[in-house]
DNA sequence: CCACAACTCACCCGTTCGGGGGATGGACTT
DNA sequence: AAGTCCATCCCCCGAACGGGTGAGTTGTGG
C-alpha cells in the first residue's frame, strides 16, 4: 500500500489536548495524516508552505487570533487552501465569518469521531460541509440581521458601560447619531435594551467577552 | 512490569475529540491508564460506581449540565473522589464552584501535556494543583465580590432585557426592592449599568450565553 | 443617473435608570 | 444581647434611555 494517496491534514488550534485528539483519530484512518500542528496564526501560515497540506482544520478562537482572519490569509497566499473550520461556538456570527474569510466547511468541536473524517474527506474533495441545520441559519441571518460598521462598533462598546454620550465622543459623533444607530441595532438584534443586546451580541458572537 | 500501581483514571467531557486527546496522553504514560470516559453527568456517576477510578477528570461546562454539581453528586457518594476540573474559561466564579463542590484542582484546557499528567499525579496524591495565578485570585473574589442568592438572580435576568419592574415581577418583589439589589450588584461588579454588568458578569464566569 | 444603503443630525416625549438617603424584620454569629 | 448580613420596602430626583419621525449627505452599484 502506498501512502501518496494519503491526505495531508494540518491542524491549527492553540489547545494542545485538542490536536492531540485530532491527531489521533484522522491518523487511525488509513487515509489522512496528520502532516502539521499549528498553535498560532503566523505558525499556520509557516508550516502551509512548508508542508502544503490538503486540508486545514481551523479553530475559530485562538489566544489573541482569530481563526476567520487566518483562514483570509491563507486563502488569499494559497487560492487552493481547503479550509475546516472547527468551533466550541455555534454564534451565527463565527460561522458566518468563517465561511465569508473562504472556509469550505464548519464543524462544532463536539463533532463525534466519524463526522470529522468524513468532513475532512468532503473538503479534501472541494465540496462544502456543513452541520444540518447550519445552512439554513445562515440564510437567516444574511436576510435578516447584518449589522453595519457603525452597529458593530458602538456593540462593541456597549458591553463597557459606555452611555450613549459617551459613545458619541469615541466614535466622534452626536449622541443623536448614536442613539440612531442603537435603534436600528435593537431592531436588528431584535431586543429592547443594550443589556439584552450585549447577551445576545455574545450569543451570536459579534463580540467575545474573553 | 505489573499495572497493580497505574493511576486509573476517568475523563468526563461532552466533546469525543477532547476525550480522545486526554485518553492518548494518559495512556502514553506508563504508570496512568484511561479506565472509563464519560460524555455526562449521570454516565459519570454510573461509570465511577463501575470503575472506581483514582482521578477523575471533569469537564467544567458540559451540554445542560454543569461540572460543579457533577462534582458535587460524585464527592457527596464517594468522599473519597479526586476530581481534576479541566475548563476553557478562567471565570474567576467556575474556578470557586468547582473548588467549592470538592474538586482538588483546576486546569485550564490550553495545559500542555506534562502539565496534565503532572496535575494527575498530584491529585492521584490528594494533593491540590492549581495554575499560577489562579491561587491569588480566589483570594481576591474571596474577599471581593461574592454575590447572594438575590443578587444572582437578578444577574440572569438582567441579560434578558427585562426592565426593573418586571423583574420585580418575576422575582415576587417590589421593582424598589430590584433597584436596592441591582445598586449592590453593581457596586460588587464594579459597573455602572446593566449592559456592563452583563458583559462583566460573563467574563467572571456568573452567567453564560450558551 | 438614479436608487439604495449607510451615516449623520435633530427634536419630542414618556419611561426607565442609577444613585442617594433611610427603615424594618429575620437569620446567623459571636 | 449586640453585631452583621440579607432581603425587603420606601422616597426623591436628575440623568439617561427608547422610540417615533423627519431629513441632509455621502458613496456604491445597478
């Protein structure tokens, strides 16, 4: 048995545990191996060029990086990159943004054993792979609530604390304007107030508290 | 070489990649061994009565329920239980339940490999391990900011958007009752809104979005 | 070029908040 | 019995909030 047939996976995910345990079952098939580990963004982009894997499993929240850019970079260097994204969060938002950066795939990190290898062989293959129920989601949330530049930032800022004065001077406007920009976002997020607004932005992971 | 002296050891976690990184790394040491893996609360309990294991490793937040009570059910049946919490989050608040429902130490899931089997030997001994770091900051929480039950409820409410009175409604009181907890609550938290709160209370682990 | 979305600002208005004070009763400690 | 913590309730008040409506300016894209 030759192995050139053997798909060349590489793993990014700063929890060393977790790559174990990704190791581990994509080499018990006989048709994967496991050919690097990244723990960080630049590292992943390093050991692509030196092992240019077939398939990149992707966490989405790594210490300080963000899956969704990486994934962007590596896309953008490597038009053929074949990304899986695999995620603790199932916030619309991430999937949205990993899909968006040119992932193929998403996965949840509570994925059992046999979903990942055959993910894994989908994407090898080009095609999408994406958790039932996800795909309909998705149409969801790109009809409905796609926030502004303006929305995302003042979300940001509304989990510290800021009233909306305040959040008029960072952001260099009126407190009208920010108030505008409130409504539409409650409307968007469909909630009545930013305390609710800050629970389901996190929801939907338009903003991280960690 | 006999195995009469191997540490046997339990995993509990809801995600099999997870379990299976745990399980490769202990049973590359020669002197622990993976005995049962459990993927919920009521599978610990069965499993441990079975078993028996020497450590058990546990999950913090698993789908619905929480490590802290698993903990509490299994130390409550069996005193003699070493339970080792391993979580993603570093909420100063998941740290304290698990500590307080009898667990003798704390790892976060980016540990490396030789510091799982190195907290394991610990507390296989009855010994406690924690990070660095960690120790301090249950002392300041400790001193700090603990909240009542009161103060708690309203804290998961909060996230809901629900207005002072109606919580006043939910909780059996006067919304002038709400108001006096929430001043409190806030002077603990250190916040100055309900939208921070939320987001404070988050990242300490009192509430969560999932 | 025109439509459309995003961003901006303004005004009004009733409601809600946040923060300050003080007070009572129960429970648990010392 | 005194002290402390918690929960409950009350009052006051200025500031902040949310919701509605209208309207001007960009810039992008059909």
């Amino acid at each position: 048995m030759t192995t050139t047939s053997a798909i060349k996976v590489m793993t990014v995910d700063d929890h060393p545990l977790v790559r174990v345990g990704i190791a581990t079952v994509v080499n018990q098939q006989p048709d994967m191996k496991i050919v690097a580990e990244a723990e960080s963004g630049p590292r992943a982009l390093e050991l692509y060029r030196q092992h240019q894997p077939d398939v990149v499993l992707m966490d989405l929240r790594l210490r300080g990086d963000s899956g969704a850019r990486i994934t962007s970079a590596l896309c953008a260097e490597f038009s053929g990159a074949h990304v899986l994204v695999i995620s603790n969060y199932d916030g619309d938002e991430d999937i949205h943004q990993a899909l968006a950066a040119g992932a193929l795939g998403y996965l949840f990190k509570s994925v059992v054993e046999d979903e990942l290898v055959d993910a894994i062989r989908e994407i090898n293959a080009g095609r999408r792979y994406l958790p039932k129920g996800v795909a309909d989601r998705l149409h969801e949330s790109e009809s409905g609530a796609r926030l502004t530049r303006r929305e995302d930032e003042i979300l940001d800022l509304l989990g510290k604390g800021l009233r909306n004065r305040e959040l008029g001077q960072v952001l260099g406007v009126t407190e009208d304007t920010v108030k505008t920009h409130l409504k539409s976002l409650f409307r968007k997020l469909q909630v009545s107030d930013r305390a609710e607004a800050v629970r389901e932005a996190m929801r939907r992971g338009f903003i991280h508290s960690e």
